[in-house]
C-alpha cells in the first residue's frame, strides 16, 4: 500500500514545498479523474479519494505532522499526554487572559499570540522531524510539541467561538 509521498510521487520527507506538493496532486489527478476513465469505476474512483486524502494531509502542517507520526510508528496522542509543566502553566495564563479579555482589540491581540505560539511549537516540530528516518526519542518529543499544538488550536478554537 502506498503512503502519501508515494501516492503524490514526492519525497518522503516531513518537509514539503508547496508548490512541489501542487503540480504533483495535478499531474496525479489527471491520471485517476473519472472524466477519463470508464464511468463510476470502482478503483478509479478509490484513487481519486486517496490522491484527494494525500494532498489534504500533506498540504496542512499540522495533518502532515500527525501523519508523519503514524507513518513513523510514532506515539499516538491518545498513548503519550505529556505536556511541559511550563508549557501548561502559560495555557493556564492563555485561559485566564481569554476569561478577562473585554475587548476585541484584546482578543485579537491573543488570537495572534496563540497563532505565533502554534507556529513556534510547528517549526520546532519541522526541526524535530528534518530527518527522514526519525529516533523514537524524536517521534515522542514530536508528539508533546503536536500535544501542545493540539492544545493550543483548541485555545483558539475557545476564542474564536465566544
């Protein structure tokens, strides 16, 4: 079975450059679309689907890296919770200062530092998974920082809804 770097014919690599990923999911979408191939083929028609999941996964940072995870045989969030004590100790900041914010000038202000703290933890991950064949040690220290991704998102989410 094919993984998504195989699938898109790139690189297996946790890095992607976007414009690589692009003309890839192109010129491969063009091999499996149903316009031209025999009407509702099965395996055509399961192609497509998988090249549509490859694309999506690898496209989005954060999708890339819980692939990469699985891909390595890494910790599942659900296996490894961990999270550094210091790291929680600013969420319960976040929480408080999302609890207090009055204005949306504020709120604003904390949807960009939650943003900038998610694209912290990302490049770290992006160092972390810089090699193709990661250690174990390295999967777990990727998975605590997507924890705190996970963790982070889900601050934002908060704020965006109130």
């Amino acid at each position: 079975m094919q993984n998504h770097y195989e699938r898109l014919g790139l690189p297996r690599r946790f890095s992607v450059d976007a414009s690589h990923l692009e003309a890839a999911y192109l010129a491969a979408s063009r091999l499996v679309h149903p316009d031209f191939h025999a009407a509702g083929a099965a395996d055509i028609q399961l192609n497509a689907a998988a090249l549509n999941q490859a694309y999506t996964t690898l496209k989005d940072p954060i999708r890339r890296a819980e692939y990469w995870l699985t891909l390595h045989g890494g910790p599942t969030a659900q296996a490894e919770k961990q999270l550094d004590p210091t790291f929680l100790a600013a969420m319960m900041e976040f929480q408080e200062e999302i609890e207090e914010a009055a204005t949306e000038a504020k709120r604003d202000e904390l949807r960009d530092r939650i943003r900038d703290s998610i694209q912290v933890e990302m490049t770290a991950v992006g160092a972390l998974f810089a090699d193709v064949e990661p250690t174990a040690d390295t999967l777990l220290a990727g998975r605590r920082r997507m924890n705190a991704v996970r963790t982070l998102s889900s601050l934002l989410r908060r704020l965006e809804a109130d």
